[in-house]
C-alpha cells in the first residue's frame, strides 16, 4: 500500500498538470491558426496531447529502469531546486522551456559553499540538504538528454502545421512551428529517510548499511523551433541523432568521472553546451538554407500533407511542386482543382522535388471530393 500511495504522488505534481495546460493550449492555438489559414484544421486530432501522454509512459518507464539499475541517487535540495525552477519557467516564460538548461542551473546552485547549512537555519528544515555527488548529476542529466533526443526523433515533426508569411523580397512562404513537449516520472533514490519525516508512509530500504528512499522525480522535456527552410521530419530527426550521440556521450562521461572527479562539474557543462550546440547549428543551417517552402511560379507548391489521405499515401512530400494533374499543366489553386475534377476518381500528379527531380504519383481519390486528396496549397 505505502508503494502505491508513493506512486499516486506523481499525479499531484504542479509541473505534470501545468504540462497538460500547455499542450491543451498549444492544440487550441494550432488548431486556430489553422482554420484562419485555411479554413479547416490540418489534423484534427490532438497529436501534442498523445505524444505527452506517450511521452509520460515510454520514457517514465524506460528511464526509471535505467536509473534503478544504475542506482543513481539524488539530494532533497537539487530535486527541490529543480522542480521551482521549472515551475517558474512555465509560468513566467511560458513561450519558452529550457529544461536542461534549469537542470544545470541547480546543479550550480546545489554547489554554492555553505548552502546547505543557509536553508537549514533559515527553514528550520528536519531534512538533511546535504550534496549529492556530482557523478550522479552528471548521469541524470546525461539521461535526460539521452531521452530529449528520442523525443526529438521519434515525437517531433510528424505533424507540420505551414504558417504562411512574406519574406524580405515580398514572396508568399511556409513555415514550420515545432512545439511539442511532455513530462516522464523518473524514479531516483534519495539517501536517508528524508522524506519519510515529513510523509510518515513514505517506504525506504536499505542496501548494505545505507538507507534510501525512493521518488518519482517528474522530468520536463520540450522541443521548440521555428523551420522555413527545411524539411521539418528530417531535421527533427537530425537534431534527435545528434543529441542521442551527446547523451551517449554523457553516459561514457560519468564512467569517467569516478575515475577523475574532479572534472565531473566541467564534464557536465561540456554535455549542456554541447546539447545547446546542436539546436543552434540546425537552427543556423536553416536561416542560412537558400531552399524556401516559396509560392511556385510555376505549379503549385505543397505546403502541408493531411494524414491518411491520398496523398499522404502517394508519397506527396512539403516542398514539392506540382506541375500536372491528370495530364494538364497547373499553375494555380484554381487550375489544380480544376484539373482534379476532370477525373474525380483517379489523380495523377506529375511533381517536381525539392531536389529538381521529377516524380509520378498515382491514387485512386474519393469520387467528387477533391479536397480529400489531402494536400494543402497556399491559398
């Protein structure tokens, strides 16, 4: 019983709900946008509340077993730090969640000289505040960045929403927001019987003659970029690989730490600036891209693809230009449907990639809707 009220705390946690919010927020503003834009929403269903809810279950799990097996063990005044530094970030700076960045902020906060003694005389608290030791900092954040870089991979850039604007020379563009997050339960060791003082229910154990009690500490995870130039599935999937091999990185970095402690505070600012690194070179490359999602001079530019159409079956892709339809050469919107129309059961698409090279596409179409083939043109 005590381990299952242990779990249910997990469900009482400030950052889990105030995540929720989030997501259900940026769904309503997505979907606005959408129908603004296009008078119908793109994806209809709430993909950014399925990946944080599948977020929350893949990553609590797979992570909770790495931790456990590595027997990391985190101090009460670093999980403290972390979780009000992350509330704050969600509440003042809402547009904008920097969740490893914070984890290296309280790392350095935990490490102040004489901290510990400071809360404790100015709380009152009955807890020990003593440090954890850095070796297990590094791990923990070198696991979180592992985990963000599967998010990246497999959660990030499924579903690309076109926000169209101009650009300096005046021409119709697409871009692509890529904002998506979620929260995973990681369970850590915390030494003593911290917490049972002030939870009487609260379970610890022992191994050898040491004491530990165990916590769900909730992990917040974001992925944010704004993409004009690019393909927004291949660089989310780029970012996702670069920061897997970082968190690898961090991994064989805490080996190394019991070796040379003393490096394990420079180890672990080499794994953060490392993994900012990464979202600043992908985000460089696509300013500097000379490659726009631009309004087509000749076709019509695909500038969103809805799932489960034919389309998106055909093997449409954002960025291709559409120069016939069913033998007839398109040069607008009109003219697409238009073109569409003269056979409303079968479509066949001659396209032009992003990479100048020609490609057929053919489907068979719901009879006299074609807007259910799925693509999504500048209006």
């Amino acid at each position: 019983m005590n381990y299952l009220l242990t779990l249910s705390i997990i469900f009482i946690q400030p950052i889990l709900w105030l995540g929720i919010i989030k997501v259900i927020l940026n769904n309503k503003k997505r979907i606005s946008r959408e129908r603004n834009s296009f008078n119908t929403a793109i994806y209809q269903n709430n993909f950014e509340l399925k990946h944080f809810l599948l977020g929350f279950l893949i990553f609590g799990v797979l992570g909770s077993i790495l931790s456990t097996l590595v027997g990391a063990f985190i101090s009460v005044p670093w999980i403290l730090g972390y979780e009000i530094l992350l509330l704050l970030n969600i509440i003042l700076i809402p547009y904008r969640l920097f969740p490893i960045i914070i984890a290296g902020i309280t790392t350095l906060i935990t490490i102040i000289p004489n901290l510990s003694d400071f809360i404790n005389n100015e709380f009152e608290f009955s807890i020990d505040l003593s440090m954890t030791s850095s070796q297990n900092i590094l791990f923990l954040i070198s696991l979180m960045v592992l985990i963000s870089g599967f998010f990246w991979r497999y959660f990030v850039g499924h579903y690309n929403t076109p926000k169209v604007s101009k650009n300096k020379r005046g021409n119709r563009v697409a871009g692509y927001i890529l904002n998506e997050m979620t929260v995973f339960p990681l369970l850590v060791l915390i030494p003593g019987d911290q917490i049972q003082k002030s939870i009487s229910f609260w379970p610890i154990f022992m191994i050898g003659h040491q004491s530990f009690s165990l916590f769900l500490l909730p992990v917040l995870l974001s992925a944010k970029m704004k993409i004009f130039k690019n393909v927004p599935r291949q660089i989310s999937n780029d970012i996702g690989n670069s920061i897997i091999k970082i968190g690898v990185l961090g991994l064989a970095f805490t080996v190394t730490s019991y070796f040379l402690p003393m490096i394990t505070l420079y180890l672990i600012g080499t794994i953060i600036i490392l993994y900012l690194l990464i979202l600043i070179k992908h985000k460089l490359q696509d300013l500097k891209s000379e490659k726009w999602f631009s309004d087509a001079v000749e076709g019509v530019r695909v500038i969103g693809i809805r799932p489960s159409t034919p389309a998106y079956k055909m093997g449409v892709e954002i960025g291709d230009r559409i120069v016939e339809v069913n033998d007839k050469t398109v040069h607008n919107e009109a003219e697409f449907y238009e073109a569409i129309l003269s056979s409303p059961t079968f479509c066949r698409l001659k396209l032009i990639n992003r990479n100048d090279r020609i490609k057929i596409a053919e489907s068979a179409i719901y009879n006299d809707s074609p807007n259910e083939l799925g693509i999504v043109l500048f209006k």
